[in-house]
C-alpha cells in the first residue's frame, strides 16, 4: 500500500457519530509514510477496499433519492415525496440531495435561477420535518465523484440503452419549446444510475413510472461487475474459496450453481445465496466472489440497487389537475393562512353540484381526494352523506377541510421561520451533508478506480 494512503477505523469528521457509538471504515489520506514488508499487487488493494468498504456500508440498510430543485414546495410534493422521506429517515441510513446537475439537463438556459431554488427547497425539506440527525442533506454538485463516476460509467454504457428509457422521449414530447437534442440530457439517466451506484445503496424510493431508471442501474451495475470483477484467475481463487466450505456445503453449492447456469432455477440461486450467509468460514471478499461465481459473474464491486416503490398520493391542484407550478394551481408549504383560506375556498367541485340543492359524488370531486389526506373516518362520511344527499354546500365541506390544512402548515411555517432568518445555519447543514457524503462518494471511487486499472498506486 503506498506511503500515502492508510485503511483507518476511526469517526468521520464532521458526521453524526461524533455524539453517537460508532465505527465507520474510511480510506483516510496519512501523510506519514509507513513501511510495509514486502510489495502488494493492486488487485490485493482491490480485495482489501472491497472487504473494507463492504463492511462498512450494509447496502440493503442504505436509501438514495434526490430532487430537482424547484423553488419553494406545494403540498403535492410533500404528500408525493416527502412525506416518505420523513418516515424513511426513521428506517434506513438515507442520503437525500438536491439535484441541480439534473436541473441543468433541461433548464441550461436558465441556470441562474438555480442557487435560490436549491435554497429554497432545502428550507422546505427542514420544515416538513427531515432532520439532519437522522438523513444526511446533500447538493449533488458538491460532490464532484458524482460526476466522475458519470464519466467512467459511460465507458461502458450502451448508447442504445440510455435511448430506451421511458422518460427520455416522453420528456422530449413534453417539453418541445426546449431544445433538449444534447449529450447532457440523452446522459442524465446514467447520471442518476451514478448517483445511487457511488453511494452503493441498496433501495431507492421511486413511484412506478420511475422503476425504469432503476432498471437501467442494476443493467449498469450487472455490467460493470462483469467487466471489472473478474480479475485474473478467478475462476481459480472461486474454486480455492468453494474449497475452505465444508465438504457438505461444497456439494450444494456446487449442485445449486449448476442448476442455476443449466436451467435458469430461480429458486437454486435464492438457496445458494443463503447457504453463502451461512458460511462462517469465508471472508467477505470470498462471499462476493463465490456469489459472483455462482451468478457467472464477477464480484460485485458495485451492488444492484432495488426499486423500494412507495405511497405516492397524486394530489389535485385548485383546478382539479395535478398540482404543479407549470398550472399554476398550487398551495405552498409556507402559504400564508390567508391566501390557504382563499384558495380552498375557491377550488374546484364536483360540476354536478350547480346548485346548493343538486346532491354531487365525492369521487368526482377534486377537493375529496383532499379529504381523504387531511380529513379522519367521522369528517370523512360526514362529507360522504351530505354531499351525496346536498345535506351540505360545498363551503360547508371545505371547512374542516380547511382547518386540517392550516394546522399542518402552521406547524411547517413555524419550523420554516428559524432557517428564513438564519441562512447560514441552512448552509451549515448542507456543508456538513455533503462532506459526510463526499467521505462515501471516494471509498466508492477509491474502488472502482483500482477495478478499472486506474489507482496508479
């Protein structure tokens, strides 16, 4: 190992383990040089950063998400997004940034709105109740290995798969003023398979017309274990490792891989992975080895990420449409209760409902879907049976509605208040999020540079 560089177990700098128990593995830079016996080859670097790094971070206990940076929020992304997010930070280890590389993928023209929207939203984050405690808060630019692993990921992505992606021509369809013919935007979902792959996170929250990006992750992740996890003699040390298992576990495994590669047998690949969990006597090194073998791949250096599909409520904007900016049908997180009164008040009902006296159907009606967010059972057939028997006008059925609005909100302006007047305290959450991040981003880099001959150690 060079002079300059030591594998340490110590606290990261600056990260919430300094005020709980904790030991993170990190590749930590050591300006004292140190004297080693004899030479390591660079694939002994390999195995002892993937040992390190796979020990260090439990994939399936790590979630990524990220999000455009629009500005100030509407209740349609907190009940679409963030909502979840609240509630995950709780369950997981969460990594949640701002995307603003993914914003200039379709606003390049007008960037310079960006750095206020990031502000803005991150504000909003904090007052619908994530915690930097409990999820690190990051800017995804602030993290430069984001971009680096774009880079060396494209190397080997094909160009066929990036045209396939749903979204790339859906988005095109919608947003036709825009000129969106550039390598930035036919590249941006290798970007995202990047953002989650250089956190090597094993769930992402998606909704189901994002469960394609996250297939074309673990195709990324498939390929570059592939290519890259299977160095010289493999198949050799696979065989030398199936040999330290007992005589009974190496028959299974054996007959377990076979049924596997012969005839596809899903279920002889699930009790193959097991009977690895179960071996007591392998390292970890060995156990992504044996488990690349028995799949007739490599290691996995870069785990395959699963979709995690959330309750995503589709919220209705005052018109009845989706609520989104672009319609201008929005209310805020920090709408004033004023302007939240005016505008249930004057949202959009069910047209059978011409007239006090015409009974109407909740199900046709936008401000239901509303109800069914706010309003608990007793409110909820309170507005059923008057609704549909005109026992009550639609102001009458807005007002409870109302009240359950303005509480939630209140309590998010209030929270919303102590960042508007201290800037810099928002910026210090974002600082520290994002140098915790980067420590993770660059064990990832550390290996997937060494993988792919490019450590120059």
């Amino acid at each position: 190992m060079p002079a300059s560089w030591s594998l340490t177990l110590r606290r990261a700098k600056g990260c919430r383990a300094e005020r709980e128990p904790c030991s993170r593995v990190r590749l930590c830079y050591d300006p004292r040089p140190f004297s080693r016996p004899e030479p390591r080859s660079s694939r002994f670097l390999v195995d002892q950063i993937v040992e390190f790094v796979l020990k260090a971070n439990n994939a399936e206990r790590r979630i990524l998400s990220g999000m455009r940076p629009t500005g100030r929020l509407h209740l349609g992304h907190y009940h679409g997004v963030l909502r979840n997010w609240v509630k995950l930070q709780h369950e997981f280890e969460c990594f949640f940034f701002v995307a603003d590389w993914h914003a200039l993928t379709t606003d390049y023209a007008e960037s310079l709105d960006i750095e206020q929207s990031v502000w803005d939203m991150v504000i909003d984050w904090l007052a619908a109740g994530l915690n930097p405690g409990s999820a690190t808060l990051f800017i995804q630019s602030r993290v430069p290995e984001h971009a680096e692993l774009h880079l060396l990921l494209s190397m080997i992505t094909p160009l066929g798969w990036l045209e396939r992606v749903p979204s790339y021509k859906d988005q095109q369809a919608k947003l036709k003023e825009k000129d969106l013919t550039t390598y930035g935007f036919l590249g941006y979902p290798l970007l995202q398979s990047a953002d989650i792959l250089v956190y090597r996170a094993g769930k992402v929250p998606v909704g189901a017309d994002q469960v394609a990006h996250v297939e074309l992750t673990r195709e990324v992740a498939r390929r570059f274990n592939f290519l890259y996890g299977r160095e010289p003699g493999f198949e050799d040390a696979a065989e030398l490792a199936i040999g330290r298992m007992g005589k009974k576990s190496q028959r299974l495994y054996r007959d377990l891989r076979k049924r596997y590669l012969e005839q596809g047998d899903g279920e002889a690949l699930e009790r193959a992975r097991a009977l690895l969990d179960e071996q007591q006597n392998l390292s970890l090194a060995d156990r992504e080895r044996l488990t690349g073998y028995l799949e007739g791949g490599g290691r996995l250096l870069l785990p395959e990420p699963d979709a995690l599909l959330t309750e995503s409520a589709k919220v209705p904007g005052l018109d009845g449409e989706k609520m989104s900016k672009s319609y201008g049908n929005t209310i805020s997180l920090r709408e004033v209760p004023e302007e939240v009164d005016r505008k249930v008040r004057t949202m959009k009902t069910d047209p059978a409902r011409a007239r006090r006296t015409d009974p109407g159907d909740p199900e046709q009606c936008p401000v239901w879907s509303l109800h069914k967010l706010y309003s608990d059972a007793d409110t909820r057939d309170w507005v059923v049976e008057g609704c549909t028997t005109a026992g009550i006008g639609c102001i009458d059925c807005k007002r409870p509605l109302i009240e359950s609005i303005q509480q939630d909100l209140a309590a998010m302006r209030q929270r919303a208040r102590q960042y508007e007047e201290q800037p810099e305290l928002v910026k210090a959450i974002i600082a520290e999020g994002s140098e915790h991040a980067r420590d993770q981003a660059k064990e990832t880099l550390e290996v997937v540079r060494s993988a792919m001959g490019l450590g120059y150690r």
